[in-house]
C-alpha cells in the first residue's frame, strides 16, 4: 500500500486531494505546516510527498531540500498559488518532480500522483544491475541518476548528478542520438503522464540538462522538439 503525504496548510485542500487520493491502495498522511511534514516523512515510508511552498514555520522550498537530504528518489509533486515561471525553476532546481498551480483540478492531481507511482513502481521493479547508455564522450548512468563527461585523449572525467526528471529526459533523448523527440514524447516518458506537455517544465529541464551535459549535446529543433547529438 502506498501511503502519500499531502503537505498544505490550507485544511480545505487536504480534504478534498484525500477525498480523490485515498483508496484501497492509496493511505494519505496530512500536515499542515513544514515541520509536521518533515516528522512524517522521517517517521513514515513516505512515497510520495504533495508539497504547498507558502506553509508556516518551514516553507516548501525549504521542506523539498530537507526531503532530498534524506531521500533522493521520492517523488515530489509541488501544489502552490505561486505561478511565475522563476517559482517554477525554482521547484524544480531543489529537487520537485513536478509542479502544478492553484487552483487546480483534483483529476488532475490525481493522475499525476498515480503515474509518479507507476514510474516508482517501475523503477523498484526493475531487475538490471547495471544500465548505461553512452553517446560520444558521455555516459548515462541509469542506475546511479548520473552522467560521466570526458575521458577521451587530453579529458578528465566528471561525475554530474541528475534528479530524477532529468534522467528520463536524457535517457530518451540518448537512447536514439539525432532522433527529433516532441515535447509530449518527453514530457510522457519523463512524468509517466498522458496529459498535455507543460512547456514551462520542459524548458526548464532542458536548460538543466544543458548546464550539466553542454549546450552543444541538446538541440532545438524549431517547431518540433529537441535531439541529442555527439
């Protein structure tokens, strides 16, 4: 059974993501501020943690660090009334999966909730000891959620870490270097999800990518998408 902290001060909120949340495979674990959060998830088997960012005494921005200092594959879900695009980046760089805006539809949510599951279970599933892939002078270390650059004549090495989103937009984009890839063939295979593409999602991870593998790896395809190349 899969147990799903919901993190929010406003109680109306809670109730209602509980209300479409909680099933017979699904327990909900509520709080209403960022300490409370962060108890839970250091007292529970949490897999999966909704996250408002303006909450009292501990701030979602703050519980997120907090939450990948102890554990780096739960999945993250941020649920906040902040829109810009820099909250956005701002989520993501501290380590969230996901981000969504209020208001929002419980359906939604919902959705996105059992697809991080899906790809968590997906993940604890697989039996593989090791998976790389490696384009050029980078390779993709699936298991380890890192990318080794260099190594060829006159190269040091260098470990660079991934989140877990950037992962699964890398590992599709060099699974087939030069292929064109659109961004709901990413933003599918990245968040396990059939709703529409979050473009404001997309770029921020792509521009992520890009700092941590070289610009010149990752390109845009106007129009269509973006490819990998060597």
């Amino acid at each position: 059974m899969a147990k799903i902290l919901i993190a929010d001060d406003e109680k109306e909120i809670v109730r209602l993501l509980k209300m479409y949340l909680e099933t017979d495979d699904i327990t909900v674990l509520e709080a209403n501020d960022g300490i409370q959060a962060l108890e839970i998830v250091e007292s529970e088997n949490v897999d999966l943690a909704l996250v408002d960012i303006m909450m009292p005494k501990m701030d979602g921005y703050q519980l997120i660090k907090k939450i990948r200092q102890k554990n780096e594959y739960i999945p993250i879900i941020v649920i906040s009334a902040k829109v810009t695009l820099s909250d956005r980046v701002l989520g993501i760089d501290l380590g969230a999966d996901d981000y969504i805006t209020k208001p929002f539809e419980p359906l939604e949510v919902a959705a996105k909730v059992k697809a991080q599951l899906r790809r968590l279970n997906a993940t604890t599933a697989k039996a593989e000891t090791s998976s790389t892939i490696t384009v050029g002078d980078i390779t993709l270390d699936i298991d380890e959620c890192r990318i080794v650059k260099g190594g060829e004549a006159g190269k040091s090495r260098e470990s660079v870490e991934l989140t877990k989103a950037e992962l699964k937009v890398l590992e599709l984009l060099m699974s087939q270097p030069k292929r064109v890839f659109t961004k709901e063939q990413i933003y599918e295979s990245a968040w396990y999800s059939d709703t529409a593409a979050d473009d404001n999602t997309i770029r921020v991870i792509i521009s992520r990518l890009r700092d941590k593998v070289g610009a010149e790896h990752i390109k845009t395809i106007r129009g269509l998408g973006y490819r990998f190349e060597a």
